[in-house]
C-alpha cells in the first residue's frame, strides 16, 4: 500500500458514538463530490447521522441510527455506493472498518507520527527549571529525539511529593521548545486544566491514572492538540481503545496510544510491559501507538533492549526518560537514563528503524 496521506482535516464532534447501531458505506472510486453530498442528505432526511472519512484509496460514509432505520434504509440504491457493510467493533471510529489505513499526525516542526515515522520522545519526568530542561533537551535532540516531554503537572502517589511546577513549568516548556525548535508533550490531569495547557503544549499526554478519566477525556477531544493516550495500570486493549474513543467521538481525530506497562504479581519490574499489544491492536486499530519502556520497567539497565523490542514489534515511537543528573531529579530520576546513555539507545533505534523501512523525522525551524 501507498504512504498515507497526513490526517489533518476537518473535525466533525457529532457522528460516531459507541451506542446504536453503525455501518460503513464504502463509495465508488468514481464517485463525485455531488453524489457524496446527495448520499449525505438523504441519510439525514432518514433520521440517520453521517460522518464522511476521506482515505489515500477509499471515501467511506459511517452511517449511525437505530437498528430499524438502518434496516430499512435503501443506502445501496444511492448512487456512488459501491457497498454497505456494518461495523462490527464496539469502538466505532478508531476501528479499520472506518479507517483502513494508518493515520498520520503531523506534530509541528516537521515531525509525522505513523505510516512509518517515529515519534522519538524525551526528555525529564517533571520540569525543573529552564536550564535544567535546555541542557536535557539540547542533548536529546542531538542524539535523534525530535519531541521533547516534561511534566509541569506531576499525579503523585504521595500528596506530599513534588506535584510539578504548573503554570510556570508550562511556560519553560513552551519556551525551550521554541529555542529548540521541537514539538512540545507534557501531562494534563483535570479538565479544568485543558484550556491552560492547550496555550502552551503541542501534544497533550493523558496519563495512566486517567486512562478513564472521560470528563478529562471528553475536553481534551474539543481541541485541536494531538493526544497521547496512555494504557491504565490494569486496562485491557478494548478498555483503552473504548477511551481513545471518547477523544475521537468528541471531534479530535489525532490519537496516539501508548503502552507503559500494566500490573502483573512480578515485582522484579514496575510494571509488565505488553509489547504483543503494539501488532494486536495494530491489526483492529488505524492509530499511532508508541512504547514507554521507562514506565514499564522502572529500571534504566532494561530500557535499551525494551526500545529495541518497541521499535522491532512495530512501534510508531518510543518515549524515554532522560536526565542529566537523575539523582539530583524531582521525579522518578531512578528510571531516567543519562544523555549519553540515551545516545547510545538512539543509535541502535536509527539503525532498527532503516531495517524496517521507517523514518525518524528532524525537527525543522518553522516555515521550512
């Protein structure tokens, strides 16, 4: 299949939502704009909603309504319409029933993520300072990063631990991004917060703990930011794709997953990482999904040869966590590798990745 195109269009928040029923009307490869807009008119007219999807290849029109209106509905008959068929899967715009082919998100800069580039992201757990976080962000894209992530809003276990640096580490992340010229991540935890962090991040990060979160969920879908989505601690693959969905049925179409470990009895690690998810879910789902090793495991000595593993099962990215001075760090330092050591990891994933046929894309001065 041919390179898909970058996924950046126009953003519908009605449409595909998780009850009633659903199917996919696939259109003609002739098709014409007129045909489309009738066929979309004459679905409404029947009491039904449309939510048009324009592939590299195909034009698909997903069609939601009650069961006995889509039964009786003759969307065959339209012309255009090559076929109608339903989708099967309880999460309804994430599936490759509604979208075959992988969807690619362009993250500012010149950074793609998915259809074959990498989204390499890096950087400390919890912004410290500007210097701290220039110095660390400086090394990283020197070694091959090209997103650079840092928490200024820290969900701790303890109430009593370092909970981020909040408006003001937003604003030094904003800005060593800028000098840097990277696309930015960083953690949103509350809906309340949505609006501020939507001011300063090119990339929100939904974390762990809020994997469920779906008031938080639901407002980060009404902007216009990419959002990574990471597994819950104890989440199953449905249970994550179900929570991208509510991002999605709200009108955000750019989704990243990601896979940071889940619990098991073993506690050699922090968490078990479930790298088999990465092809599973790759087989049901047109989403981008990355591999955090330094969550999963906890331990830096492990990392490497999780990235490796990440890039290898096919992995549209790795997130790595990097300091210059872990045990000087505010927040999970005991998980952070060094610069250098990052550099190392960096050089074999660059070669892994000319393997299989991908790209790690350098991050560009804007307008270039």
């Amino acid at each position: 299949p041919g390179r898909p195109g970058i996924s950046r269009g126009a953003r519908d928040p009605g449409g595909f939502l998780t009850e009633g029923s659903n199917v996919i009307i696939v259109l003609k490869p002739e098709c014409t704009d007129e045909q489309i807009d009738h066929i979309q008119e004459q679905i409404v007219s029947l009491g039904l909603k449309p939510e048009l999807s324009r592939g590299v290849k195909r034009t698909l029109i997903g069609v939601i309504g009650e069961e006995d209106l889509l039964r009786s509905a003759p969307l065959e008959a339209f012309p255009g319409v090559e076929t109608v068929m339903p989708i099967l899967k309880p999460y309804k715009r994430a599936s490759r029933e509604f979208q075959a082919e992988d969807s690619v998100f362009d993250l500012g800069h010149g950074v793609r993520i998915g259809g074959g580039a990498l989204g390499m992201v890096a950087g400390p757990c919890a912004i410290e300072g500007h210097a701290v976080l220039l110095e660390i962000g400086t090394a990283v894209k020197a070694a091959g990063a090209n997103i650079l992530r840092g928490g200024a809003f820290k969900p701790r276990t303890s109430p009593y631990s370092f909970q981020g640096m909040g408006e003001e580490g937003l604003e030094i992340l904003r800005n060593v991004g800028d000098e840097l010229q990277m696309p930015v991540i960083t953690e949103v935890m509350d809906p309340r917060q949505v609006e501020l962090v939507d001011r300063y991040t090119d990339v929100f990060q939904v974390g762990a703990r809020n994997m469920q979160n779906f008031n938080l969920l639901s407002e980060v879908g009404k902007t216009s930011k990419p959002v990574m989505l990471k597994r819950g601690m104890s989440a199953t693959i449905s249970d994550l794709l179900m929570s991208a969905e509510y991002i999605l049925a709200s009108g955000n179409k750019e989704v990243i997953l990601c896979e940071r470990g889940i619990r098991s009895f073993d506690n050699s690690t922090r968490n078990l990482l479930d790298l088999a998810m990465v092809p599973n879910i790759q087989q049901t789902c047109h989403l981008p999904i990355i591999v955090d090793p330094s969550h999963a495991t906890g331990r830096p000595e492990l990392i490497p040869a999780m990235a490796r593993a990440a890039v290898a099962s096919g992995a549209d990215g790795v997130h790595i966590e990097v300091h210059s001075c872990p045990e000087k760090a505010m927040s999970d330092g005991s998980q952070a590798l060094l610069p250098d050591q990052y550099a190392g990891v960096m050089e074999e994933l660059k070669q892994l990745a000319a393997l299989f046929d991908k790209v790690i894309p350098v991050p560009q001065e804007q307008g270039e």
